[in-house]
C-alpha cells in the first residue's frame, strides 16, 4: 500500500469538511486512518484531524490526494511548488494547476503565499521578483512567465459555514423549488445587504431584460438611488428595452403599464438604439437631457459603473456594450473585489458567467422564474449560488420594500 499523511484544520466537523474528505477517499478506493483529532469546543473554535491515508497504487493515492486537496487537506511533507516558463504566448506550460474559487496558497521556500483574486478555470501566476502570486486566465500569459504546475505545495481553504449565514441562506442552498416562504427569504436577503453595505462591501447586480418586461424598473431605480446598488452588469438587452421603457413606455413593444401592444411597437427598441447611438452614447443622451428616467439614466446620474457585454444576437448594439468578450470579462474583473454580494436576476447566460469570475466567498442570489437557471448556475462550479424561484417584479417589490424600512 502507498501511504501519505495529511492534516486538515478549521471548521472541519460543523462545515462537514472532514466527512467530505472520507468520502473522497471511500470513492476513490482508498483506505483512512484517523492518527490524531482535536474538535472545538465552542462555535468559534476550530478543529484539527491528521490522517493516515492509503491506497493500492501512487497513481492511485496521488487521485485520491488531489481530491481532498479541494477540502483543505495538505501533505505533512508538503514541499515547494513546482514553477514551469510558459512557453509560448496564451498557453499555460503542461501539467498547470487549474485553479478554483477557494482561498488558495502556494509553498514558495518554505512558506505559504496566498494567491491574489481567487476565480476558478484559470492558473497561477507567480512572480520571482515581487514574491507575489496571482490567478491569469489563459489569454492573459505571456511567453516566460512562472506558471504553478501539478497540485504539490498548493493548498485551498474550503468554504466553510459562518453562524450568521445558519438561516436562510442554509435554507435556500436547498433543492431548488417554488414552494419557500419567499417573505421571508426576501426580508432576510435585504438584512444580509445591509450587513454587507455595513461591512464597506459592494452590491453587484447583475440584470437581464425581464426587470424591464416584467414592470420592475421602478424598484430597481429607487434602489440605485438609495444607494443598494454599487455596480451594474447586463447585456444590450436590458439597456436597450430600458432605454426603450423611458422614451416609449414600452417594453417588447408592450406598454408596461397597460399590459397591451403599442402600434408599430416592434420598432420601438431600434428606434431608442438608434437614438442613442445618434447622440453618442447612454451617457451623452443623458447629459443632453433626452434620456430622463430609467435604470441607465439613474447609473449615470447616480455614478454607479455598469459594464454592457454584447453578444451575437444584438441589435444595434448600444454604444457602450462591448463587444470583444475577453474585454468584457476583463472590465467586469475589474469590478470583483470589494463585492460581498452579487444579486444575479432574470439572466441565465450573464448569471453563469460572472459566477465564474466571483470568489467563494462572495454571496451569489440567483432569482428566476425558472428553476433551471439556479441550477445551471450551481452545476457550473458556483456552489455558493442560492436561488429563488419566483418572478421578477414581486421579488424587486418586496425587496426594496424591506430595504426601505428602517
């Protein structure tokens, strides 16, 4: 039999971290021995637990080691990790360590650096230089650069659960479904806001065109106003039929107020596009004083960033949606750090991608009508996505409801 010893400390018995990790084991075929324990006594206590583990092969064992990796276990005898030059440009050297959301380190001469903006499907870049290390995509390397290599000398911090998020937070890591309280989620979502904006963190919303269809603009805009929303992400969509509900009172060609179709109403969303783009932007519309209300005019005014990411079914587009997608990702990385929440509403395609960009540690609300958007999410590696089925306008309703109330 092969044999490693790991040790893994924290929260390991509330967070379920260590039965994770025997069951990674179990499934893998390997064998476990339990050398030494030591469980906290009160909440705020962590615990320790070093591990005997075993298996029938290296290859084996070296599996089973890089699974419970994800959860924090780490080799005794962990040495340096291993660095490899990229050698050529947009390509990572073989054998790259692919990264996650998690906390993560690496062992450089003997001590552990943590990697700067965590974000998962990319790798490690560390610099000899300043002694940093830090998370690159793939079209980000340049030829020469040190790339972490392989799992060894690289740890992460699992998610772990924290007693103020034992609530409804817990209750909406659930299966998926229509039938929850949503009161009472929504009044609880709007605490956790207010203990992020508490904290100094930022809210991220990120909308799709529904907020508009569904009637809930209003909401959305005595929001940003109110200072509940700190950065913006959509897509043409949103902007455009927003843009479209200020000039036309509709949306869709529909009028969000009566509920019925305008004459000619199809037209309307190119026609607002064209305007804007005749003036030369969202922003200069505004300025000029044509565009006077909405969830776009209400950012400008309100100097809350939005980024636009275009996408091939666009019409116009909009001046200010980008539409080179590894700029887009880039200009919404830019907006990551400092966000403590990201409210993810009415949008499957941009709830997924910038699930991908958030650490771990930031609290994703998906909300949908559809279940399956919440689950598609979670499905994608964003594991601390929580979701609530339910139309848009209500939910926005309710919420700002709550979040107007002292």
């Amino acid at each position: 039999m092969e044999t490693e010893t790991v040790e893994v400390k924290g929260h390991i018995i509330d967070s379920l971290i260590l039965p994770k990790i025997l069951d990674e084991i179990m499934n893998y075929s390997g064998e476990f021995e339990i050398l030494e324990i030591k469980i906290g006594q009160r909440r705020e206590e962590p615990s320790y637990a070093k591990l005997r583990v075993s298996a029938t092969s290296r290859m084996c064992l070296e599996e089973i080691l890089t699974r419970i990796k994800q959860h924090g276990a780490v080799q005794l005898d962990e040495g340096d990790v291993r660095l490899a030059q990229a050698e050529q440009e947009g390509v990572f050297p073989d054998g790259f360590y692919a990264t996650t959301n998690l906390d993560t380190f690496i062992r450089y001469q003997g001590q552990w650096v943590p990697v700067e903006r965590p974000e998962m499907d990319g790798g490690i870049l560390f610099s000899l230089e300043t002694g940093h290390a830090r998370v690159v995509k793939m079209n980000q390397v340049k030829k020469g650069q040190l790339i972490v290599c392989g799992h060894h000398g690289v740890k992460v911090i699992p998610h772990e659960r924290s007693a103020p998020d034992r609530n409804v937070f817990e209750f909406m890591a659930s299966s998926v479904s229509s039938e929850k309280p949503k009161g009472v989620i929504i009044k609880e979502i709007a605490v956790q806001m207010r203990s992020i904006k508490q904290r100094g963190q930022k809210i991220l919303v990120v909308g799709g065109p529904a907020i508009v269809h569904t009637g809930a603009t209003p909401h959305l805009v005595k929001m940003i106003k109110a200072g509940w929303v700190d950065i913006l992400f959509a897509g043409n969509a949103l902007a455009a039929h927003d843009v479209e509900q200020a000039l036309f009172g509709t949306s869709l060609g529909v009028y969000t107020e009566k509920g019925i179709p305008a004459v000619e109403g199809h037209e309307h969303h190119l026609r607002a596009i064209n305007l804007i783009r005749k003036h030369g932007g969202i922003r200069k519309t505004v300025e000029a004083g044509v565009l006077s209300s909405g969830i776009m005019h209400a950012c400008v005014i309100h100097r809350v960033p939005f980024v636009l990411a275009g996408s091939i079914r666009d019409d116009g587009p909009l001046p200010e949606v980008m539409t080179d997608v590894v700029a887009a990702q880039e200009a919404m990385r830019a907006f990551v750090p400092g966000v403590g929440v990201s409210l993810m509403i009415a949008t499957m395609l941009h709830a997924v991608a910038v699930g991908n960009m958030l650490p771990a540690s930031v609290k994703t609300i998906c909300i949908d009508i559809n279940p399956a958007v919440v689950t598609k999410l979670a499905d994608r590696g964003s594991f601390q996505a929580m979701g609530l089925v339910t139309d848009v306008e209500p939910f926005m309703r309710e919420l700002w409801e709550h979040l107007e109330s002292p």
